[in-house]
C-alpha cells in the first residue's frame, strides 16, 4: 500500500486548537520544510514562535524571510544536505 502511514509516524488529523498545535510545535526537535515551492510560510513562522528550528529546503521565499539564524534551507532535493543540516540542528540544540 504506497499511502500507508510508517509505524513510527503518529498521524493526528487536523489540529484546530492553537493550543495544541503550539505544543506539538514545541515538543518538535525541528521543524522540517520539504516543501518545492512555499510563498512566506506561515509554518516556519509557527515552529520557531514555539521555539523550534526550522530545516528545509529552499522553495522560494522561507529562505529569503528567516535568516540562518532561524531556519537552514538547501538546495531542493539535495537528501544529502539535508540530513547533515538536521543533524547539525538536532545537535546543537542538545548543546
């Protein structure tokens, strides 16, 4: 089944509470951007007002808006790249 959900992917639906959604922004290690084409991000905006980093790839505007002092942004579709920037993420904020 090519849409199944990964066991380790919990899946909740629309959240529609602020409340909640700031939580799971907060209980976040990242907040990971794939996206291929994305205006200002309203995402990225959410994440790191609940204090979560953002790592993504570069589609468009988020790159230009958050600084690297927010977000890491690479090029789109470079795996490779990204993984090291959400290492590099994750670590430092264990530091």
């Amino acid at each position: 089944m090519p849409n199944a959900i990964p066991a380790n992917v919990l899946f909740e639906g629309t959240v529609y509470s602020p409340e909640v959604l700031a939580t799971y922004y907060s209980m976040a290690d990242i907040f990971l951007l794939c996206s291929k084409r994305e205006t200002y991000s309203m995402t990225c905006a959410e994440a790191l007002c609940c204090g979560t980093g953002v790592v993504g790839f570069k589609c468009g505007a988020p790159e230009t808006v958050f600084d690297e002092s927010l977000g890491k942004f690479v090029e789109y579709g470079d795996l490779e790249a990204l993984e090291k920037q959400i290492t590099a993420q994750i670590l430092a904020d264990k530091n």
